[in-house]
C-alpha cells in the first residue's frame, strides 16, 4: 500500500509541476507567439535556400520541418528553468520536500507537449511552403509527431537544468543536446517522410517502433540524471 501511495503522490506532484508551468506558458502567450513566428522563419528561410525545385523541397519536407523544430526548441527548452533561475529558486526546489524525479517529468511533459503543439502548427505550413502532401494515415503522422518531440524534450529537459545557472546555456543548451539527439532526430525524420512521400515497403512502424525504443531510454535514464544534475 505504501508503494501504491507514494506513486500517487509522485503523479500528483508531476501534474502540479505540469499545470504550473503550463499556466506560465499561457500567461505569457507572446513568447509562444514569437517562438512559432521564429520556427515559420526558419521554414521559409529553408524555402527560400532551396529555390523552385519543387521535386526537392516535397522530398525533404520532413527534414525541414524537424530542422525547424530541432531549432525552436533550444528556445523553448531554454526557458525550462528561467522562472527558477530569475527569482533565485533553484536552490528552494532543490530542498523542497517533492520528489525531483516528479519535477523533471512535470517539465518534461510540459516542454513536449508545446514542442508537440508547435509541430502541429507548422505542419500545415510544411504543405504549403513545399507542396507538399499527406500520403500516409494522419494517425501515424501525429504519432511520430508526439514521439519526436518527446524525445527531443527529455534530454532537452535534463541540459536545460545542468545549464540553468550558466550565463553562456544558450551556447551550451545546443552543444550539449544536439549530438545526443542524432539518432531520434533520424528516426523522427524518416518516419515523417515516409507518411508524407509514401511507404511503399511498410517502414513507417519500424521507424516508429526504433523512435519509441529511444523514448523509453531518454525518459528513464534523464529521470533518473536529474537529481543529480539538480543538486550540482
């Protein structure tokens, strides 16, 4: 009963950490404004590089898409902490009496779930920057989707608070997170093109499958990092 207990007093601290930092983010919505003008800048700045090779642009319009996302959320990932820092609060949630492991993952769903919300927002642009089309189920898209952004926030969750207290994170964030995130970006990539272009060969599941296995390492090992990199 103690075992049962303590999980849900763990799922009740994540949904706070979650609904406090949501509510954050609606409260100051014209950074949101500003983050989805910056990930449409650098869709059409991909456009614009590429030029009228339409065969081009609809082929990698995937690659674009998670590029401009891969950029947005240095920015967004950035901000993960910025309350904390700016009021001197790290300190205070490093001795407050809740679980860090909830913390971490409180924030991690919330970064995912905006990453996620920005994604379905530029997707609409991706088609129509680089006429592009939806050849595969809308499911699966939005399936790879979500996983992709959640396994750029896990780790992106993690870095952001190893960084925090660092005048130079917005150099450090990126550095730090990118190399990491090679693989799931890879398979976030080839999963979207091939909902996008057509799957011919059925590739799209195994894709998804590969890109939920490093979800699942992100989540658990980030997890389980955080106290220690919180307490440093």
């Amino acid at each position: 009963m103690s075992v049962v207990a303590d999980f849900v007093s763990v799922l009740k601290q994540i949904v706070q950490v979650l609904r406090k930092d949501l509510l954050i983010e609606w409260r100051a919505r014209s950074r949101a404004f500003a983050l989805a003008c910056f990930a449409l800048t650098i869709l059409l700045l991909f456009s614009f590089a590429v030029g009228p090779d339409t065969a081009a642009l609809r082929q990698h319009a995937g690659a674009y898409l998670w590029l401009s996302l891969l950029l947005s959320s240095t920015l967004l990932l950035d901000r993960s902490f910025q309350i904390e820092v700016e009021s001197g609060a790290m300190e205070t949630l490093v001795l407050a009496p809740t679980n860090q492991a909830a913390v971490y993952y409180g924030k991690a769903l919330s970064n995912a779930l905006q990453l996620s919300l920005l994604a379905a927002l530029m997707f609409p642009a991706v088609l129509a920057l680089f006429d592009g089309r939806l050849d595969g189920s809308p499911l699966l898209l939005g399936v790879g989707l979500v996983l992709g952004c959640a396994g750029l926030s896990a780790p992106g969750t993690l870095y952001a608070a190893l960084t925090a207290r660092l005048n130079s994170r917005q150099l450090l964030l990126p550095l730090l997170l990118f190399p990491l995130i090679v693989p799931c970006l890879l398979a976030s990539v080839k999963a979207t093109t091939l909902v996008m272009t057509g799957d011919p060969m059925n590739q799209v599941d195994s894709w998804l499958k590969l890109l939920l296995a490093f979800d699942v390492v992100y989540w658990a090992v980030c997890g389980v990092l955080f106290g220690k990199v919180i307490d440093a």
